[in-house]
C-alpha cells in the first residue's frame, strides 16, 4: 500500500552549540534559559497518508449572491466589481504564482419572491434583503431583473465556475399565503395560498431551465420563523417535511429531460437531519430517503441523492463539532450508503462560545481559522462533498462574508454603497481558499492518521490536516491548519515528490494564499496559519 509519511518537528532554538561561550543560561550554556533546554528537539509526530484509502469524491466549494449582488452587480466602476468576482471565481496567480481568488466551483443564486417591488410595504425592514421575482402578478415572466446577480452569474461562468445552484426562500409574493415573502404568524406551515403548490413549481422549474441551473434548492431553512409579527429582515417561509416533499415532486416532474436536479434540506442546523422531528421538520435524512419513509424522494430521477444542511450554531464547543458530525455521518450512512452530505450555509453567526461574534466586523486570522477549523471538520468528520458559505459579499459591520464593501470614502455606511465602494478581502476569504482554490471537483479526500494522537479533540486545538488526491494527475493537495501561536515543521517521508519539492500556499497574519516553494523534507508551517501543500506523487 502506497503511503505518504508526514513528520512534524517542533521549533529548533537559534544557537543550539552548547560549546564554552559563556551563555544567557546557568552554567554558560547557549541553550539553557529559564531553566529550560530551548535546543532540545520535542516530541516527534508522524502523520501518514494512505493513498489508497479513499473516502468522499469532492463536488465543489461554493457561496451565495444574497442580498448584496443586486447593487453590486450595478455598478459603473467595472474594475471593482470585477476586483470582487475575481476574489470568489478567479483561478489566475499573481506574478509570484500566488492566486488572485479562492477559484469557488460553486455559485448560488437567489431566486427572489418579489419583495423588492413591494417596496416599504414588503415589510422587510432593509431594503437589501428584499428581493426581485421574475414571475409577474399577471403570469409573465420578466427576464430583465435582479441584473445585478446576472452580472455576477455571468462572471462567475467566465471565470470558469463549474456548477450553478439557484435557491428559493420564499414562494413569490403574487401567491403566498399573506401577500408577503415571509411568514410573521408563527406554524409551522408554508406561506403559501391552497392549491398554490403547482404554481410554485412551474416557477421554480422555469427559473431554473431558463438560467439552466445545475442544481435547485427548493426550500431553505423550513425550521425557523420568518418574520416577527407583521415585519421581517429576510425573504423566508417555514414549511413541514411533507410540503418539502410535495414541492420537490411537482418539481421534479417539471425538470424531467432536464440536467437540473433538485438538492433538498437545506436545514437550519445540521441536527434537523438526523433528529429534532418534533414538529415534522426534522430527522430529514430518513423523511426524504428512506424508502420505507412516505416522503421518500430517492427515487425521483431530478431530486439527487443529496441532503443539505447548515453548520451554524453547531461549531463549539470542540466536543459538540465532533459529535454532531459524527452523528450525521452515522446516519447518513444508516439510510443509504451513496447518500452525500452538502454543507451549504455557514458564516460567523452571533456569540460562538465567547471566543468569536458575528458583530462587529472581523477579518483577522483567528476568523480564518476559526472558518478553517470547521471547514475541516465538516470535510473529515461529516464527510461532506460539497461545502458553501452564505453571504459572498457584504458591507455590513459584521463578520458573515468574504468580501467587504466600503463606501467610496472608506466607511461602513450601507446605503452608500449601492453605486460605488471600496472592495475588501477578508481572512475568512483566504482561509477558505486554502481549500476552495486548491481542492478541485473530482478529487478524493485519503485517510489520514497522526501517531500518538487519533483524537480528533486534540487535532482540534493542536494541527488539523486532510489530504485529496487527483488520481488522474497523480496530484496530493494537503491542507493543515495550526491553530497554536508557535511554528512547526513538517517533513514528507515514504514517497517521492517530483523534484522532491512542493508549492506551498500559506494564509496567517500577513499571508494571502501567499505562495511559496518548500522542500519536501522541511516544510515550515508558521504559528496560527492554514497551509496547504501540492505536489506530484508517482
């Protein structure tokens, strides 16, 4: 069997001689400070990587056009928009081979309901988060809105994004329930008029053959209310496992001959899939495809044999990341064996254990690797084959995007960055990257084991690494994240690497993807920093 040997080697002191000079340590010695031998070499980790054992193949890496796109997308400037798009699409590298983007494989676009031409009287409090519908009240369809996320789903194509997946929050507004693209009243039941269902499919089905959409996700978020009385922030509707199934059939139906298939769940939290079915609007895995459940949709040629779910709210404490995880995996694996796992929101949500808030904004490294953290665990513990953030772009003082927009003088001021701005990367963006630009569709996740230390409680706090291979290319792509202040080293031991070197892509306090060239027998992985390494194995 085929392995790659990893040795992590801890910091070696300046000056290890321990000769005659005269030292700042007792005795005269170099190496002896505070009563500690900073020449000693420390305990030495081997981490191996079996080629062989494959686990999940990779889809994509993926974010959203909510709810900042439609202004963006706009703009006169095209220079800044393009900034942005190359930032989430670009696969080009700057001269020093360093990527200009984080080459996202993924695209999400929000299918409005309708609430933007409602104006103050949608009741949705920002005017952001307020949507346009292209179906009209009388039937037609106007094909000429939301430019602004067309400008972005064309830029996105041409910089080469392999899939596209649009996604509804809300029936429109010309049949929903209470004329409005959320739900105020509390239930549980979707915000939609008697009889209506088969008209949001045929909308559903027409956006998504008209932009042929490679993936639709029908409803998301069911769990939760939208709304609070008579206003809300967002389009929403909850809705029960059975009108989930319901619309994805009529749905389904309507895409037959198509490519487009429909991806459902979308949960609010990834334990609505495996449990929590209080109300009908969990335990989705087995309600969906199980085929002894009565919502079983696995076997509807346009519904893939996918389930999706958000990680909010489940990333801390460590224990709770490993076992909500690893309870999904279970089952997921359970219900069917060749059922994938989509993780398809996530982003820096409120109070996360008192260590990380979505408010303020914060871009520095410890939210890139907090990012990076539990994009690890959703790869390795969840196993997942598609992983995508939410908001891609936003000029909120808040910590959920990956690109920031400031006003054209450099301020947090919402309102006037409709026309123009200043565009902002973010840790979280290059965090991301290590992954997204380097971990390409098609390529296989391989076991990983760290000796001395198969917990994944203490690979949490310690170095967390996963590695993918292109068995057509014969390409490893490993990624490590060091969430501790102090550098390691990593040596490649048990295979031969094509001129025994590796390009490395480093993103830490000062670093972007920043790339450079690393031997293969030394490899520095510097304090608090996501590293990923590729190279050609025989």
């Amino acid at each position: 069997m085929k392995t790659l040997s990893i040795i992590g080697f801890a910091f070696f002191a300046a000056f290890c001689g321990k000769g005659s000079n005269p030292g700042p340590g007792p005795g005269g010695s170099s190496c002896i400070y505070l009563g500690r031998d900073t020449c000693a070499q420390k305990a030495v980790q081997k981490v191996t990587i079996l080629l062989q054992n494959t686990r999940q193949t990779i889809h994509s890496f993926g974010a959203s056009d909510c709810w900042t796109t439609k202004y963006i997308g706009t703009w006169g400037n095209t220079g800044k928009k393009n900034q942005v798009a190359d930032y989430l699409f670009s696969m080009d590298t700057a001269t020093d081979g360093s990527p200009k983007g984080i080459g996202l494989s993924l695209w999400r676009f929000n299918i409005g309901a309708g609430s933007r031409e409602q104006g103050v009287n949608s009741n949705i409090t920002d005017e952001w988060r307020r949507e346009e519908c292209f179906l009209n009240a009388d039937g037609s369809y106007d094909w000429s809105k939301s430019q602004g996320q067309q400008w972005f789903l064309q830029a996105a194509k041409q910089r080469g994004v392999k899939y596209t997946l649009g996604f509804s929050l809300s029936a429109p507004v010309h049949f929903s329930l209470n004329g409005k693209a959320f739900n105020g009243s509390g239930g549980t039941m979707m915000n939609i008029q008697a009889g209506k269902m088969d008209t949001y499919a045929d909308f559903l089905a027409n956006v998504t053959k008209h932009f042929g959409f490679d993936y639709l996700s029908p409803v998301n978020e069911p769990q939760w209310a939208w709304g609070n009385g008579n206003t809300a922030n967002q389009e929403g509707t909850q809705a029960t496992n059975d009108q989930v199934a319901e619309l994805s059939r009529l749905t389904a139906q309507k895409l037959a001959g198509t490519n487009s298939r429909i991806v459902v769940g979308e949960a609010g939290t990834l334990e609505f899939l495996y449990g929590k079915n209080t109300d009908n609007r969990g335990d989705q895995i087995t309600q969906f495809f199980s085929p002894s459940a009565p919502y079983y949709l696995g076997d509807l040629p346009n519904v893939a044999k996918i389930i999706s779910g958000h990680s909010y709210f489940t990333t801390c404490p460590d224990n709770t990341l490993i076992n909500t995880r690893t309870q999904l995996l279970n089952k997921a694996r359970q219900v069917d064996a060749n059922l994938e796992l989509w993780q398809t929101e996530f982003g820096i949500l409120g109070d996360i254990c008192g260590q990380y808030n979505g408010s303020p904004r914060n871009t520095g490294i410890e939210y890139g690797l907090y990012v990076a953290k539990v994009l690890h665990h959703d790869l390795v513990i969840a196993g997942v084959t598609s992983w995508q953030w939410w908001l891609a772009v936003s000029p909120y003082n808040y910590s959920d995007a990956l690109v920031y927009i400031n006003d054209a003088s450099g301020q947090m001021n919402v309102p006037n960055c409709k026309t123009d701005g200043i565009v902002l990367d973010s840790k979280q963006l290059w965090a991301f990257g290590n992954f997204a630009r380097f971990i390409r569709p098609g390529m296989k996740r391989v076991e990983t084991s760290i000796e001395g230390n198969n917990d994944p409680a203490i690979a949490a706090g310690t170095l967390m690494i996963s590695a993918y291979k292109n068995e057509t290319t014969k390409q490893l792509v490993a990624v490590l994240v060091n969430p501790e202040n102090k550098e390691k080293y990593i040596q490649l031991n048990g295979i031969t690497i094509a001129g025994n070197k590796l390009d490395q892509y480093t993103t830490d306090a000062s670093s972007n993807c920043k790339r450079s060239v690393a031997d293969a027998n030394r490899i520095v992985i510097p304090a608090k920093s996501v590293v990923t390494v590729s190279g050609q194995y025989p």
